[in-house]
C-alpha cells in the first residue's frame, strides 16, 4: 500500500490537444498498444507498471523471421543461447535468470517440458507460423501464473479469425540448402470464426560442433508445424471454442562442442501438440465474467545414436515424454469501472516418464524413469484499481497447494502514475515467485525426493517518457531478483540439492522514434550482473552488456526496408576440453540482419533477406558453432 500512496497521491495526467498530434502516425506510440498477459485481461500499455515487450505480426512481417528465437534476440532483458545451428536447443534468458525460470505459453497453454531436467522450453524447434504476437513479461510473475514463471513469461498468441476472409502461401530458399513454406486461412462471419496456419522449414543447416574445431558434418535440420482456433459465439453473452497447436521436428545432432564432437548419425526427433478448449460466460449484464479453460500439452523426444566409423562401439537409444493438463476457472468482476476484481482456481497435473539404453566398450546399460507426476491447486486473486487515469495498480496473492510440498504463497504489487501533467510515467513492482522440484530432481537416479521449492523475490522501478512533438518514446528500468534454495547438481553426494543462491541486478533502457510518416526506429539496451552468490562467480552465458537498435522503412506503402543490428559482450562458459575443466570468456559479436520487400502487385510480394550480414564468426555455447552470412529470397501471395 505504501507504493500506491507513494505513486499515486494527487497526480493528474497529460492530454495533449488535437492540433498537437493531427500529424503523429496512429501507431507512434508504445501507450496504444494492449497487453494480455499483464493482468489477464486486455489492458492499455499506459495503464501497465510491469516490463512488458510486444513483438507484433507488424514487425514479425517486416523483419521476415523464421523462429522466434530469431524475435527474441532483439529484446531488451533477454538473452539468447543456442547449441548450434538450426533445431539445436535453444535457450531464453530473462534478466540473468535461468531459462528454465520462465514459463512459455502458446494461447494461454504451458508448454515447459516436465520432463527436461529443469523444466525448460527448447525454443530451438519453434517456428512463427500463424503467430499474432509475442508478449515478454518480465519480473517475477508466480501470482497470477504459478510455478515456472520466477523470472518472467513469455505469451505466444496465434492469429485469430474475423468476418474478413484472409489467406496468405509464402515460399522462401536460400542458404545453407534451406527452403521454407508456410500457408494458412482464416475467416468467420458474425456467430464463428476460425483460423489455421502450416509452416514447412527444410536446412542442411551447419555442423552443431564448431566447424574452427576441426568437426565438419552439417547438421540438417526439418520441421512441420500446424496450428489454428476455431471460436463460436451463438449469443452475446457466450462464446467458446478450441485453439491447438503442433510441431514436429527432426534434427541431427553431434555428440558434444569441440573438437572431435561430430557424430554423422546421432539424430533427435521432438513432437508437441497442445489443446486449449474453452468457454466464456457473461453474466448480469457483464458484471460477472466467467472463463473455464483446459489446457492439455503433451512433448515427447526421441534421440538414436548408432554406431558408425568414428565410433563403432557406442550405441544409444531414449525416450521422453512429459504430459501437463490444467484446468482454470477464472472470474472477472468489475465492482466499479476504477476497481476490477480478478480470482480464480487451478488445479495442475504433470507426469513424466523416460527411457535410456546404451551399449559401448563397457558393456550395456539401461535405465527405466517409470511415470512420476505432481499436482498443484491453486487460489489466486487480482484487485486492479485506476484514479482518474493518473494512477493504476494492481494488489495480487496466490496460493499453491502441491501433494509433495508444503503450500506457497506468492503476491505482486505494482504502480503507475502520470505526474506533472505531463506525459512522463513513474512505475514500479515488487513480487515474489517459486518453481517446485521437477521430476527428474525428484525421481531419476539423481533425485531428491526432499527437494523444497525455488524461490524468487524481485522489483523494478522505472521512468517512460513520450515526447509527442518529437514523436518520440524513452523509458530507463531499473531491475532486482534474489533467488534462494536453488536446486543444483551437487558433484559430493551425486544427487541434486537446495543449495545455491543468486542475484541479478540490472538497467533496461529501450526507445521508440518516428521521425516520420514512413520511418521508425527502435533501440535498446540491457546491463545485466548476474552472480552465483554460492560460488561467488558471474552465473555463465550472460553478457554485462548488449544491446540493438532496428529501424524500418516504407515507401509508398511498397517498399519496406528493415535493418536491424545487435551486440552481445563477452560471456563466461565452461570449457570442458580440457581438465580440469576451467571458465573461459566467449568474446563478444554483433549481428547485423538486413530484409527488404516490395509489393508488386495487390496480393504479390516478392523480398529478400540478409542474415548476419557481415559474417560474425561467434559463439553462443563454448564449443558450438552459429550460422554465418545467410541469405534468403521468398514470394508471398495473401488475401
């Protein structure tokens, strides 16, 4: 409470007059957008104190991405590391915290695998079919999203229908053997719409070992990926409907980074589909708004490893399938048009179970991981409260009730206020999250089944400004997050423990310009100090320093030019050629990417795209190589 008091007291907010912003483009402004992952529930950016980033279908568009890892790089407070080229796992880091402390939804279904040793997501196998937006969420976020999201979320929207018939075919070549298709439709008339998408990606890619450490043999690299939402509203106050979304991907792997990693027949498979039927109901005149949602994500990988020339007694052969089904019922009761209450009950199941064989100089040996699961319950609350559009906030508690541990209570409170009369924005956050044990810390031959859950205190407090004359946005946050009771690896007893800490404490600063009707620009930069407090050491793979800036151009609504260039500084990683193994420094590299498309009739664009312009040889995982220059050309033909 003293923070909404301390924002909120006596501060009235900016109106700029008519003849000040007749000649701004409509979308100038970060302040127009809307969040749907902030609170739940559709809500003005101006209105928001947490740091969110949307990447929209806009920008997707013009930049001509292929992954979503190719997005996430150009975000203020990430970090990106993959082990190689494409379909190599691929990791996403918010605020130094990590990758498995963020939960990844796609339409609202988690997608973190149980089954991975911390839970993670592997972004290397997500393409940008049918993607609307991408709303990164950062800061502890446990209230109103549960275990997994200690450090942030990541909200992936997929395109919806609309009275409006669409429908779009790209096909796209270029290096490294790639070729890619994509297709979809949507449409709907007033009681229905609906939405699909297909996506095709075939790359002989590069060799995952680094190429500078004499390994060779290119890694190839296929994935299909098929997606779409079907909604129905027979009346005003009803609407349901399914979204669903699946991905196959086939990659081939080497068996480490450095020298003599290659292996020309290790080979892995992935397959994820996920299900989210749904129902909304409006009642008392939509004073009482009620979602029921099940949400179903099943992930199963398959690795094979035969022998071959250059090891001709190593086999090996797993399996690992994890399953998560959840069930939400959520509530959204406006007790005033400046006070809105949002509570609802959850109830979680995970399960797991996996397979290993292998066969070598030291004879066979097989592991059976028989099916484990968890399951959570869960109560949470929101009050989101405004003051005559100069102050919003939002107080929220959740509690966690797991059959394995001891329940857990998280809460989040955050404030934004408009002072001065001006447009200048003071916002601030404070929160708390937590991430129970996952079942291989719990149940495989390491596991502990006393393991306690993660947990995560942060805060931010930052400053946006808009300058509408200057058509300009500026805004500088500053971050805080104290981890305790880290699960980690303890080489003594060979089982894993609570036993680390860590901190990461650091600067955002991002910024918005349109200097004219036909040209934006973007920049942003993030200092991150990310320590394990228990080993007294930087935590590895994250640079103090990065930052990009990107801009567009359009002329005459045909040509559209995209430059974008990034900078990562040095890294810490582990070098594990040598023994004893010992830290090394990964030096630091800038990405330059160029696209450029031009309408040439209504429906008919051709454009080209350059990756990594200037050919940065880097490193993003000591050991593991990253794709030089590529360059790319496509069609697409939409509706």
């Amino acid at each position: 409470m003293i923070l909404f008091i301390f924002l909120g007291a006596g501060l009235p907010v900016y109106a700029a007059p008519d003849d000040e912003t007749e000649d701004i483009p409509p979308d100038w402004t970060f302040q127009e957008e809307i969040s749907v992952t902030a609170n739940l529930e559709d809500t003005p950016m101006e209105e928001v104190a947490s740091s969110v980033t949307i990447i929209t279908r806009e920008e997707i568009e013009k930049k001509k991405a292929v992954t979503v890892l190719e997005l996430l790089r150009d975000v203020p407070g990430v970090d990106v590391v993959q082990n190689g080229g494409p379909g190599q796992v691929g990791s996403v880091m918010i605020r130094g915290a990590n990758s498995e402390y963020t939960m990844v939804l796609i339409d609202g279904v988690r997608v973190n695998d149980p089954m991975s040793p911390g839970g993670g997501f592997d972004f290397g196998n997500l393409p940008v079919n049918n993607i609307e937006r991408i709303e990164i969420l950062r800061g502890p976020q446990s209230t109103l999203y549960g275990s997994d999201a200690m450090s942030g979320v990541i909200n992936i929207v997929t395109r919806k229908g609309s009275e409006q018939t669409d429908a779009f075919f790209s096909l796209e070549g270029g290096s490294f053997s790639s070729i890619r298709g994509a297709a979809g439709a949507s449409g709907g008339y007033e009681k229905m719409d609906f939405s699909l998408g297909l996506s095709y990606l075939d790359t002989k890619g590069i060799s995952a070992a680094s190429e500078d450490l004499d390994n060779s043999e290119n890694d190839a690299f296929k994935n299909t990926s098929f997606s779409g939402n079907l909604n129905v509203a027979p009346v005003k106050a009803l609407d349901f409907g399914i979204n669903f979304f699946y991905i196959n991907s086939d990659v081939d792997l080497d068996n480490f980074g450095g020298y003599f990693g290659d292996d020309p027949n290790s080979t892995g498979d992935t397959e994820m589909y996920t299900a989210r039927p749904y129902l909304s109901l409006a009642l008392l005149d939509n004073l009482w708004k009620q979602d029921f949602d099940f949400y179903y994500a099943d992930t199963k990988r398959d690795y094979y490893n035969p022998e071959d020339d250059d090891h001709p007694f190593d086999f090996s052969e797993s399996t690992y399938q994890g399953t998560t089904k959840e069930f939400n019922w959520k509530n959204t009761i406006p007790f005033h048009e400046n006070n809105t209450l949002i509570a609802g009950l959850e109830y979680r199941h995970g399960e797991g179970e996996s397979y290993y064989f292998s066969d070598g100089i030291y004879g066979p040996y097989e592991y059976v991981f028989e099916k484990q699961h968890t399951a959570i319950k869960s109560f949470y609350a929101q009050d989101v409260i405004s003051y005559r559009k100069r102050f919003f906030g939002t107080l929220g508690i959740r509690y966690d009730d797991s059959d394995r541990f001891d329940g857990a209570f998280t809460y989040r409170l955050t404030g934004a206020a408009f002072p001065f009369n001006t447009t200048t924005k003071l916002k601030a956050t404070v929160g708390s999250g937590f991430k129970i044990p996952t079942l291989f810390q719990l149940y495989s031959m390491f596991g502990n089944e006393h393991l306690v859950p993660q947990k995560n205190t942060g805060i931010d407090i930052g400053i946006e400004q808009s300058i509408e004359k200057a058509r300009a946005s500026i805004g500088i946050t500053y971050f805080y997050n104290a981890f305790k009771d880290l699960i980690d690896f303890d080489p003594v007893t060979y089982t894993y423990l609570n036993i680390a800490e860590a901190t990461t404490t650091g600067i955002e600063i991002y910024s918005y310009f349109v200097p004219s009707g036909s040209f934006t620009g973007r920049a942003w930069y993030t200092f991150t100090d990310a320590k394990d407090d228990t080993a007294g050491e930087r935590l590895l793979r994250r640079p103090r320093h990065k930052f990009g800036i990107s801009a567009n151009y359009n002329y005459r609504e045909k040509l559209n030019i995209t430059p974008s260039v990034i900078y990562v500084g040095e890294r810490e990683d582990m070098d594990y050629s040598i023994d004893p193994v010992a830290r090394t420094t990964l030096r630091s590299y800038v990405l330059a990417n160029l696209a450029a498309s031009y309408d040439f009739v209504r429906y008919f664009q051709g454009y080209v795209k350059i990756d990594n312009l200037f050919d940065q040889q880097y490193e993003e995982v000591f050991g593991y190589g990253a794709r030089g220059i590529g360059v790319y050309a496509g069609v697409t033909i939409s509706k």
